[in-house]
C-alpha cells in the first residue's frame, strides 16, 4: 500500500491510514495530564465506546497495564450492558469519534442521572453531544475521518489512553519518532501476491491472537473492507472446538503467534482440517509470515498496520470500492435529539 499510486491514493481509507505515521510522530504524551487527577480520585478506570471506538484502544490499554505494576484496574465493556454496571468507583472514559454515538450518549445520560461526577469524552469532533454531556473532552488531532471504517482515529485514541496510564503512573512515553517510522515502513511494505490471493479466495477469514484489541479490531476492519465474513479466535481458541465447523476454503491470520502452539495450529488447523494459516510477526514462524519490526512498547500499533495492509491490498484485489460499504455506516447508530 502506499499513497503515490492512483490504485490506493483514490481511496479516503488508504489517505487516512497513510496519515497515521504523522500522527503517531507528533503525539503529544502530554494532553492527557489534566485528567489525571480526576482519574487518581477513583479506584478503577473504565474505557468504553462501539466498535472500532473500544476494540483495539480499550483492550489494548488494559493488556498494557496487565504487563506491568499498575496500581488501578483497568476495565471495558459496551455501553449498552455497561449500563447495568455499578460505575460509581471509577472513572469512566467514553469515546465516539463522532460524537453522537446513541449507546455512548444513553450511557453518558444514565450515569449522569445518577449523579456520577467523572465522566470523560474522546472523540474527533467538536460541539458534540458527547461534548455537552461528560465532566471534560479531549479532541482528537486526527480530524475527521472521510473513510467508513475508521483508521487513524483508532490509533490516535490508543495513544491517547497510553499516554494517560503512563501519566497515571508517572512514566515518560518515548520512542514515538521510531514507532512513526516504523510503521511508515509497515504500512507500505509489499506483501507477497501469493498470502493476498490466499486471503482474497477464503470464503472466512479468521483473526488469531492476544485478546489485546488488534486481532477484533482486524476482524471489524476485514467485514468493512473486504466485505468477507470474520471472526476473532481469541488465544489459543482454534484449537478448542471451533476447527469441528472449520473448512479448507477458510483462512486463519494469526498475530504474533505464541511459540508454544505454533505445532498445534500446524498438526490440527493446517493438516487437520486445511485451513491456511498466515502469521504476522517479528521473527519467522512455521507458516507463511508478514515480518514487521520489533518494538517492545509499541509493538501492538504496528500489529495493527501490517493487517490494515493486508486487508487494503485484498480489497484491491477483489475490486472493491473500499469508502463505500453497502451497509455500514460512519456512525453505526446515531444519537437523534428527540427520537
């Protein structure tokens, strides 16, 4: 993929993925600091939103601090069902980029009715019903996206919750120059014709990995794009029931493949049922790979890239208009004042 020739550059969806290095190289770490105290006077920090808006910033923030000594949890859930919850120990983070996401609004209502008194926005426009509603709002840089499914938003609010725990814990984020150039170099890396026409020909395209945000996200990202059924297969999940209803027109992209299954995934999903099995990963694996760079803080947004390209470049080559889904919408379910 890249933005120079007329094939990609056509696309408000390739534009807005290709804008995603500069944002990531001129992040600033620091515009979540204001919320810190706000957040510091809650037990738990809760991270919701729809679709693309949770998947990957949410579970990806939460897998983070998992990793090391951090002294809040850390939590998601759709707002919809976050609604029953008990949220009044935490505070409560609700991004839609749009703003006038309906089960965002409905939750943001519900909690301020309940007289809960930290509740943050995240989103990418200003003057927003998310905006009139929640204690304080952080306005995305990105701008508004053109393109249905959303791309560098994503990655922009991934930042911005790292940012927020690192500030939270008081550590500095660094490296953000590299992780730009890095993924630059991800997101136009040429991709084998053969794994493109694997993935083009499957009939079912399933999304292995961490339950860190980038597998769902990926899987969201391939109905939108490519217009072909998926999954996420979280874990080691292939392996515990699912290959009974698995076929050989079917194709599994694992993300940064656990070494001690990779044996398993070969004996049981590639000679057991046929499905093919294609890796993204840092180091080469048994099966056909898509190398990235390492990066031991980062190393999820670039996960998240090589699969933007994957899925762009199988787009392409199904010959699919990739801004103009049959059914998706820019805002899934839009708030209506009135309705």
């Amino acid at each position: 993929m890249n933005n120079k020739e007329e094939k990609y550059n056509k696309f408000a969806l390739v534009r807005e993925m290709m804008e995603t290095p500069r944002i990531i190289g001129e992040f600033d770490p620091l515009v979540s600091k204001r919320f810190v105290k706000p957040v510091k006077a809650k037990k738990g920090l809760f991270l919701t939103g729809e679709g693309s808006s949770r998947l990957f910033p949410a579970k990806r923030a939460i897998y983070a601090s998992l990793k090391k000594s951090f002294y809040m949890p850390v939590i998601t859930e759709g707002c919809t069902q976050a609604s029953e919850y008990d949220l009044k120990d935490f505070a409560v983070f609700a991004a839609s980029n749009s703003g006038q996401t309906k089960e965002v609004i409905r939750l943001v209502n519900h909690l301020n009715k309940n007289s809960h008194k930290a509740i943050f926005g995240l989103t990418a426009n200003r003057n927003t019903k998310l905006e009139e509603l929640a204690s304080d709002t952080h306005i995305l840089s990105c701008g508004k996206e053109q393109a249905v499914a959303a791309t560098k938003s994503v990655i922009e609010q991934g930042l911005f919750y790292d940012s927020l725990i690192r500030n939270l814990c008081g550590d500095k984020m660094e490296g953000l120059k590299d992780l730009a150039i890095k993924t630059e170099k991800v997101l136009t890396e040429n991709i084998d014709r053969g794994i493109i026409d694997i993935i083009r020909n499957a009939s079912m395209i399933y999304f292995a990995g961490r339950n860190n945000g980038v597998a769902a996200e990926l899987a969201l990202k391939t109905n939108e794009i490519t217009r072909k059924k998926s999954a996420f297969l979280e874990g080691t999940f292939a392996l515990h029931g699912i290959e009974e209803v698995m076929n050989e027109s079917e194709v599994l992209i694992w993300v940064d493949p656990f070494d001690v299954d990779q044996d398993k995934f070969l004996e049981y999903i590639v000679r057991g049922v046929g499905v093919k099995v294609i890796a993204i990963s840092t180091g080469k694996t048994i099966f056909p790979s898509i190398q990235i760079p390492e990066d031991t803080q980062y190393a999820e947004y670039l996960q998240l890239a090589a699969g933007w390209n994957i899925l762009v470049e199988t787009g392409i080559a199904l010959g699919i208009n990739l801004d103009k889904p049959q059914r998706a919408r820019k805002v899934g379910n839009e708030y209506i004042p009135g309705a």
